[in-house]
C-alpha cells in the first residue's frame, strides 16, 4: 500500500502517487492501494499546510484508521510513505497499521 502526505496547495499529488506506484512495481512490488491525506487551509490557515496533522504518525486518525483497514482488508505486507519517515513514526505506525510502515527511500535505495 503507497501512502502520500500532501499539502492542499500541491496540485500535482495524484501524479506523485502515480509516480511513486510505478517506482515501486519497477522494484517488485505490487501496490494492494493508495491512502492520500491532504492538509488544507480550512484547519489552521496556511502557514500549517505543509506541518503534518500528528508528529507520530503525519495522518489525522482518521486517516491512520482508514490505512489500517485497508491494510487489513487486502493483506498489505507493507505501508509505503512517500515522505521520510523518522524512527518514532515507523514503530507507531508500524503497531498502528498491523505492517511495516517504510517510506519510499527505504525501498528505492534497498536495491
């Protein structure tokens, strides 16, 4: 599963997540869905666009429970984040999601 973190100011993330879909099927991976979370204006004005909803997990709850679903629902051996990721956020992640919550980075330099 790809996970993308965008601000409501980048119009362009359905191309990023295109993008990073087929980075990943180039690497061997096959892509089970797609979580996007997009922070806009209406929660904060536009100076907190681009700060992540939570320190831990970058996803509003919501969002982290609709990802964990979908990991569940499709027996996902892995979240893939397109942003980095710090330690914190891959262990509650990882304990949040049921799988191992990488980013992208890790994936594309393992090879």
């Amino acid at each position: 599963m790809v996970v993308g973190y965008f601000s409501g100011k980048q119009k362009d993330f359905a191309a990023l997540m295109d993008a990073a879909v087929r980075e990943m099927t180039a690497h061997g991976a096959q892509v089970v869905g797609r979580i996007v979370q997009r922070r806009g204006v209406s929660d904060g004005g536009a100076r907190k666009m681009a700060l992540p909803y939570s320190s831990s997990t970058l996803l509003s709850y919501g969002k982290v429970r609709e990802a964990a679903a979908l990991c569940q629902r499709t027996g996902a051996d892995a979240a893939v984040f397109l942003a980095p990721l710090t330690e914190r956020q891959r262990r509650v992640l990882t304990r949040m999601l049921g799988c191992p919550a990488v980013s992208l980075a890790d994936i594309v330099t393992t090879d």
